[in-house]
C-alpha cells in the first residue's frame, strides 16, 4: 500500500472517528428536570393536611328585573378620595342602589295610568251629581203623584156620586159630563204624575250604575298603576345583602335585558374552606368540629372555623367527599380564590407504620395498565435516573396515599412531570 493510500485511510478512519463521537453526542439528551419527594413513614394515628379552597359565606348574581340602557351606577370613592364607579373590591351596604335603567319609559306608563284614574274620578264626580239630580227629581214626582193622587181620588168620589144622581134624574145631564171630564181629567193627571215619577227612579238607577263602572273604572286604573309603578321601582338595582363587589358587569349607556346579573356580590363576614376527603376519612369528621385553617397568603396566622357541611355523595370525578369549613372573617384577610391548609388526625386502617408518597407520584405500571407505578430516583456514575417501579396502593391519606409495597422509607420520587418521564430516562432534580 502506496503512502498515498496510508494517508487516505488514515483520514477516513479519523472522520469515522470524529462522526462517530459526534453521533454520540447527539444522541445524548439533556437531563428533565423533575421535582421529587422522599417516601415517608407515617404511624396509624397521624396528622393529615389537606388544601381547601376559599369560598365566600354567601355570593349571589345581582340581576336587573327590567330590561334598558344603564343611565347611573353607583359611586365610591378610592383610597386617594378620587369618585369612580363601583367595582371589584369595594363595599355595598343592604338596600343601596347599585345601578339605574332609564326611567322615561316606564314612568310615562305610570303617568297615562294615573291619568286614566283622574278620568275615571272625574266621571265618578259627574255620575254622582246626576244621582243627586235624579234624586231630587224622584221626590219632587212622589211628591206630584201624591197631590194628583188626592186630587184624582176626589174626582172619582164626585164622578161615582154624580153618576149615581144621574140615574136617578137628581142631576142634569151636563152635571153629570161635568163630574165624568173632571174625574178623566185628574186620572189622566195621575197617569203622567206617575210616569214621571218612574222616568226619574230610571234616571236614578241609570245613575247609579254609571256610578258603579265608574268605580270599576277607577279600582282596574288604579291596579294598571301599581302594575305599571313596579317595572318603575325595578329599574333601581339594590343590593340585597351588605357585601363586596366580587365583579361589576355593565357601564353606563350599555343595554341590558330582563334578568341579566349585573353584579356579583359576596357576604365574606364568613368564608368557607372547601375541601375534599376520601371516603375512609368520613369517619374521623363530623359537622361541628373545630379546624385550624392557615394560609400562605397570610403567614404567621391562624383561623379556626367549624364543619358546617359534609356532602351526602361523592363527586363523580374525584371520587372524594366535600366538606365545608366555616371560618369568621370580620377583618377580612380571607379572600375567595386563596389556598389554605389544614389538619386532621386520622386513624389510618394499616397495622403500625405506613409508607406514604404525594397523589402526584402515581402513574401506571409498566406492564399492567391496571396496575400503578412511581417513579423512583436511582444514581448511576454521578448522574440521576428516574426508574419505573411497581407498587401496591393502600387508602388515600389526605393528599397522599399508603404504599403497601414497591419502595422503601427515604427512596426519593418524582412528584411533578411523571407522566413526561420515561423509565430509565436522565433526570435533574429541581427545588
């Protein structure tokens, strides 16, 4: 072989060389950076935290009744002393009005109603003028039929006593037709005398039903007024209960509909810490005990509150039962949507010692999808590898759960990215 040729392997052999390592190098991954957590032994009565969540007391959705364009919101004034429309986080105290919808509309129905019961007044008035009218009428007829009524029954005893004298020929005969048209004359007068005595009780009877319409009248205007007065009065939104602002939903000039929740408002005097057990854990509670709750939010205190609620059910999803833990807030410091922590002792149905690891630490087994699996940290030549390893589950234990077997007291776990990790992969554990 040429000298040529020696120096041409030779660098072939380098280039293998150098491509090589460098595939190497690639095929080389950075380490994932997992959080971990060491396997910890627990005794059969122990103390278990739990994380709640904080609720208010009391929230409602504060909803318009009536429908329109927002023409005033209330105002508050900022820690500066500067006025601004209420918002998120200020307070309202019971039966202050939080927004207003445009009258004009709705007062002009209550004004052509108030208008109808003028009118159907004003025809009561007129109505009972008449009655009093037609009365008086009516005793000024009974009053005629009894002067021609006496007159008449005069006539008639002449007429009777001449009729008698004419057949006997005591009187003439133009004596007798005298009596007869006197006696016709007043039976005629009492005829008209009592028509129009019945004419006017007409008059008062017609009277008197114009007066009852016009009554009618007035009760159906004076309803159509209240009716109307209602959609009046809810076009101002009022706070039904002494709270904060949790959201405010409307500016003015904005249209709303019937029924539409302009505010949020929430009672926090008193808060709730929810939170969920597993149903091995029911029966260490029960309403009326008294909790210690702590918060990062507020470092260095303490809030006590009583169980007020234990759900009958479990939720469908976890699997846990909710409880509710009712915290006195006077000062304030408890805010919906914080995080809070609390302890329980519970009596854990292992014999002695129990080997608890976070909920987080559970994945499936490597060979059986039924079965479950943690993520174990092991040190090979320096470096830090996750290795999957099979377990037997026990009961939940707040936010952990027992391991029957699988690992050991002090073994590390991986507690966040579990499912990101491959076994066997090279792993950095972070804080």
């Amino acid at each position: 072989m040429t000298t040529k040729q020696l120096l041409i392997v030779a660098a072939l052999l380098m280039f293998g060389f150098i491509s090589g390592c460098s595939k190497e190098t690639a095929k080389q991954k950075p380490a994932k950076p997992v959080k971990v957590k060491a396997v910890e032994t627990h005794s059969s009565l122990s103390d278990v935290r739990y994380s709640a969540s904080i609720k208010p007391a009391a929230q409602v959705e504060v909803a318009f009744k009536v429908g329109g364009y927002i023409d005033e919101i209330a105002r508050g004034k900022d820690p500066a002393g500067q006025w601004h429309y209420i918002q998120a986080g200020d307070m309202v105290q019971k039966g202050a009005t939080l927004a207003r919808v445009r009258q004009s509309d709705y007062a002009a129905r209550v004004n052509e109603a108030k208008s109808q019961v003028g009118e159907a007044r004003s025809a009561l008035d007129m109505n009972s003028s008449q009655v009093q009218e037609a009365i008086a009428a009516v005793d000024t007829a009974r009053a005629q039929v009894t002067d021609v009524k006496a007159y008449f029954e005069k006539s008639k005893l002449d007429y009777d006593r001449a009729r008698l004298l004419f057949e006997t020929q005591s009187i003439t005969k133009p004596e007798y037709d005298a009596a007869k048209a006197q006696y016709e004359i007043a039976a005629a007068k009492l005829e008209a005398a009592q028509g129009q005595l019945k004419a006017s009780e007409a008059r008062v009877a017609t009277a008197q039903a114009q007066i009852s319409a016009a009554e009618s009248r007035i009760k159906t205007a004076e309803a159509t007024t209240v009716s109307a007065s209602i959609p009046l009065q809810d076009t101002q939104l009022k706070a039904p209960m002494s709270a904060v602002v949790i959201e405010r939903r409307i500016e003015v000039g904005s249209l709303v509909g019937q029924g539409m929740a302009a505010f949020v408002l929430a009672d926090l005097t008193f808060v709730k810490a929810v939170f969920g057990v597993p149903d091995t854990s029911l029966k260490n509670l029960k309403l009326g005990d008294t909790l210690t709750i702590m918060s990062d939010a507020t470092p260095g205190t303490e809030f006590t509150g009583q169980i007020s609620r234990i759900a009958p059910s479990a939720d469908q999803n976890s699997r846990a039962f909710e409880i509710e833990v009712t915290i006195p807030n006077e000062q304030g410091l408890l805010k919906p949507g914080m995080i809070a922590s609390l302890n329980t002792s519970e009596r854990m149905a292992t014999e002695g010692a129990a080997l608890i690891v976070p909920l987080t630490a559970i994945t499936q087994g490597p060979e059986n999808p039924a079965g479950y699996a943690v993520m174990v940290m092991e040190e090979r030549e320096g470096k830090t590898f996750a290795q999957l390893r099979p377990v037997t589950l026990g009961e939940s234990v707040g936010n952990g759960i027992v391991i029957k077997s699988g690992v050991t007291t002090g073994e590390l776990v991986v507690t966040t990215g579990v499912s990101q990790v491959v076994d066997g992969e090279q792993v950095l554990v972070v804080q």
